[in-house]
C-alpha cells in the first residue's frame, strides 16, 4: 500500500523518462526537476526544426509584445548576461527572425526588432509552443492544469 501512495505523489505518465527509479518519486523537487527537463528536451525537439532554443522564442515573444529593446533591457527583462544575448541575437539575426537598427534617440544603441519572417515564424512557434505544452500537460484534468499554472508561476 505504501508503494502505492508514494506512485502517486509523482504520478507516471506516458513520457516518463526510463531509468526513474519509483522511490525517489515521493521527492518533490526531483519530480519537479524532471518535469521541467522532459518539458525543456520537448520543446526543443521542435524548436530545433527552427534552428532557435527556448530563450530566443522568449527574446522574440518580448519584441512581439513590447517591440523593439536593446540588447541590454532584452537581457535584464529575461536574466541573461550580455554574452549570451549577443549569441542568442546573432543567432536570430542569421535566421532573419531579427535585425539590428539604431535607435533614432540615441545613434550609439542598437535596437533589436521582429522582421515580417520573424512575426510570421512567431505564430507558427506560438502553436507549437501550445501543442508541446498540451501534450507535456495531457495527463492532467482541465482543473488540475489550471491549478498547476497557478501554482507554478507563485514559485517564480
């Protein structure tokens, strides 16, 4: 019966990573910690097919939003050094989801802004996005994922 209860807590589900040994399933942050590395390797399975990772989709979502930012207040809204935006901006600047242009106040700063491909490819990661995320969330109730969401974005 104990084993059982302790299943339970961690709940398997048909992407379960092999190898994942049942008694360590009654830890909370080692379920939480693989939770988050299946969800990470799923969405970028598919962003690879787009030759971008997970921060450069949230690079691209902040332009969509807030449009053009420099490369340092993309990097302080986002938590990433300077060093690893410009890889991360060079890298959409080569896809052409983004350009490069100077800011009209001020010549000494380069802008970032969302190209038309870098729009149009933003939907379709959008979808993809939500379909990996549906599928990640899949064995969960309606009411179990909006309480997850809840939840998981007070721990942030």
């Amino acid at each position: 019966m104990k084993r059982k209860q302790d299943d339970q807590m961690c709940a398997s589900s048909p992407w379960e990573t092999p190898g994942v040994h049942p008694a360590l399933k009654v830890y909370f942050g080692y379920c939480l910690s693989k939770a988050a590395l299946k969800h990470k390797s799923m969405l970028a399975k598919e962003l690879d097919k787009y030759k971008i990772v997970s921060p450069q989709l949230g690079i691209m979502k902040l332009l969509q939003i807030n449009g053009p930012a420099s490369q340092i207040s993309l990097g302080q809204d986002m938590h990433i050094d300077k060093a690893s935006m410009v890889k991360f901006i060079d890298g959409l600047e080569k896809q052409k989801y983004v350009r490069r242009v100077p800011d009209k106040n001020d010549r000494r700063i380069k802008l970032v802004e969302l190209t038309e491909k870098g729009l149009k490819d933003l939907q379709k990661l959008a979808r993809i996005r939500q379909e990996i995320e549906d599928e990640f969330l899949s064995p969960l109730s309606a009411k179990e994922k909006e309480s997850l969401r809840e939840i998981v974005s007070k721990l942030v």
